[in-house]
C-alpha cells in the first residue's frame, strides 16, 4: 500500500462514509419499485441490491478517473485539507436529505462539496468550469428527461402489447421481469456511484504524494469503495425509498418494469462514456415517465416538486457546507479536528430525528402514514399526455375519475368511462 499519512487517512475514512452513505441513500433507485409493487420483499431486495453494487464497483473507471482528474485541478494546490471538507458538506446534505425522505443526489453533494471546498481554499483555477459543464450540469438537465421520456414510452408500449389479457397473469410476468431489472439498475449504480468515492480517494492520494497524477485507482481502493457502498445498499435508506416506491406516483408492476429497465440503460451508458450523473434523478425521472405512462397514473406532482426543488439546491447547499468547512479546516490541525467534530454532532442529531418517526423494512410500504403524499388531483398536463394512452390496467380513484373523464371526453367517448385509476 502507497505510504499515507495520517490526514489521508481520515480523508479515505470520511470519503468511505459518505460511501456509505451514498448507498442508503441511492437504494431506492433499483428497488423502490420493486418493493412496492411486491416482487421482492424488503430484505431480500436490499440484499440482492447490496451484492450487485459491490460486483459493480470493478466494472469500470471511467467515473472515478472523471471525479479525480475531471472536475477538479489536482494540479491548482488542492490539499487533502479540502477534500476533507468536500466531503463533511456531501455527508450532510445526503443525511438531511435522507431524514426528509428526498431521493436528491449524492452525486451532486459530492460535485458541489469538492467544488465549494475548492473555491473557498484555492479560488476559480482549482476547478475545470468546462468539465462541470459537460460532464455534469448538461447530464444533470438531459438524463433525468431522457429516462423519463424512456420509461414513459416503454409503459405505453407494454401496456398496449397487454391489452386484452388477464392483469392478473401479466403481473406474474412483470414482477419477474422486475427483478432482472431492478438486478441491472443496482449493478449499473455500482458502476457509477461506487466510482465516485473511488475518485475522491484516488483524489487524496494524488494530492498527498502518495500516488502520482492521473493514476487509475488502486485495487485497494476499488475493494474498499464497493464494499463501503454494498453495506449500505444492505442497511436499506428505507425513507427514500418509501417517497420513491409510494409517493411520487402509484406503480404498478409493468410500469416498474420499464421504469427500471429505462433508468438502467441510461446508467450504464453514461458510466461507459465517464458521465458521472446522478442515478437518483434518473430514476426518479423513470419513476415520474412511468407514472404519466399509465393512463390513469397520477403523478403527486407535489412530491415532485419538493424532490427537484432539493435536485438545484443540492449543489449550492453542499457547496456553502463544504466552504465553511474549507475555513475552518484551512486554520490547521485543530481546524481540522473541530470540523470531524462538528460533523460528527451534526450526524448523530441526524439521526436522533430520524427516531422519531423511524421506517424501516416493516412498514415502509405503509400508505397511511404522514410520510407519504395523499392523492391529488390529476393536473393538465398529465391529462393531455394520457388521453392517448393505452387502456387503463386498475379500478378508478372518484377523483381521477372525474378530472380524466372530463379531459379525455371528446377524444375517446368508451375511455372516459375507463380511465385508469390511480390509489391515494
């Protein structure tokens, strides 16, 4: 192993915790759908999820080569003082946002940690502006629209290529089809999450001397990333995926299957070209496509709203953490020590909230709980999209009902009476 010293360390330490992380808090995204619709029990799912993250991780490193000589300039002076602090910002916002029960990204509390951290300690000429561009904002706007457009044709095409046959037997079908989707969604997130921390470490060690520039992380690393980000996928960030499974839209199990199958090749190609994007708004992108492809399918657009709304904030939010940090870490050694104090106050009052109203694998698909948004009316723009969507695949919500009958009426006489419903 390459020499490190004490202060690597505690980065590669904070680095492997936000890892982790990074894996309860992205489990959602290959298995939120399928726990809700019943495809897999709990357990089993974030296990399945934890063991295909971890084969992942060795797939690839295009992304971690993006994080450690992409975004950031090794070569501006950035010393492990400021990784340190990159990464107390991600670790908070990824915990509040877990707490709240929002599938925003961990990807982007990273970018916006190293990058706030930076311009605090180094100024504009530590980061690469254009590569933040490219490789980051740009897939941030594109790929969660792709993937929603995706999964909404691809609900549209498997509803139609159903039609006429038994829901019943079809579900069968579809929970299994589930499954292998859901297996694909959490070994492409390996490929591009578990990368993540990866490059950061590798990050570390480049600016510690302890490696040279533009190295290709060591096995070490790899080892240690993967398994740091399975542990977590097993814990589950049963809070999340509770908002993603049940109160962004109600799934039913083809709509699963496309939304996952969408979401997933989305991942693995940006991973193979060295996108590092976030695989939360993919997903949710798929979850919400998938939603308006159903015809009948409300989308809680309200959910929605407060989940883009923590999507922008995401960057600036950990970014201004991570300066802070940057500030007081600059001070020197008991810099350093009152920020890994801090954050280790900040977290365990986390979690002290957390155990107010825990979730866990008991109760996270229970529909009658304050965490999970009521129903809403179906709004215009669902309405137009899904008055020339396939046959409705369920029984009628009153209020559903009412406002796709009224919207579809002069389109299709038969459909309004059989518009699809959506549950609360």
């Amino acid at each position: 192993m390459e020499h490190i010293t004490l202060l690597i360390g505690i980065v590669i330490v904070t680095a492997l915790v936000f890892d982790f992380t990074n894996g309860f808090h992205d489990t959602a995204n290959a298995m939120a759908t399928t726990i809700s619709t019943g495809a897999l029990g709990p357990r089993t799912a974030v296990a399945m999820s934890a063991v295909l993250n971890l084969v992942g991780a060795f797939l690839s490193v295009e992304v971690a080569k993006t994080i450690s000589g992409g975004i950031i300039d090794e070569d501006s002076g950035i010393r492990p003082e400021v990784i340190f602090a990159g990464l107390v910002g991600a670790i908070l916002w990824n915990l509040l946002t877990w707490l709240a029960g929002l599938p925003s990204s961990s990807s982007h509390a990273l970018f916006g940690g190293l990058i706030g951290a930076t311009l605090v300690s180094v100024g504009m000429d530590g980061v690469n502006s254009d590569k933040i561009i490219m490789k980051v904002l740009i897939p941030a706007v594109a790929a969660p629209i792709v993937a929603g457009v995706a999964a909404l044709v691809a609900t549209r095409l498997t509803y139609r290529l159903a039609r006429g046959r038994d829901a019943q037997d079809t579900a069968k079908g579809y929970r299994a089809g589930q499954i292998a989707s859901a297996a694909l969604v959490s070994l492409a997130h390996g490929t591009n999450d578990a990368q993540k921390t990866m490059g950061v470490i590798t990050l570390a060690l480049i600016t510690g001397g302890a490696i040279a520039p533009d190295s290709d992380p060591p096995l070490w690393v790899i080892v240690s990333a993967g398994l740091a980000i399975a542990l977590g996928t097993y814990l589950g960030g049963w809070r999340i995926i509770r908002t993603m499974g049940k109160g962004i839209t109600d799934i039913q199990p083809p709509q699963g299957f496309a939304a996952q199958t969408g979401a997933a090749t989305v991942i693995l190609a940006s991973s193979h070209i060295g996108f590092a994007l976030s695989t939360t708004q993919v997903c949710s992108g798929s979850v919400m496509g998938a939603g308006i492809g159903r015809k009948g399918g409300v989308v809680r657009w309200s959910t929605a709203g407060r989940m883009v709304l923590a999507w922008v904030l995401t960057l600036p939010a950990a970014g201004l953490v991570a300066g802070g940090a940057a500030l007081l870490a600059d001070q020197g050694e008991w810099g350093v020590t009152a920020v890994a104090v801090l954050a280790v106050a900040a977290c365990a009052g986390i979690w002290a909230a957390s155990r107010r109203k825990p979730v866990d694998h008991t109760n996270v698909n229970d529909t009658n709980e304050a965490a999970v948004a009521p129903a809403e009316p179906m709004g215009v723009v669902t309405a137009a999209l899904q008055s020339v969507a396939p046959p409705p695949a369920g029984p009628v919500a009153p209020a559903a009902a009412a406002s796709v009958s009224s919207s579809v009426s002069s389109a299709t006489p038969a459909g309004a009476s059989a518009a699809a419903g959506s549950t609360s």
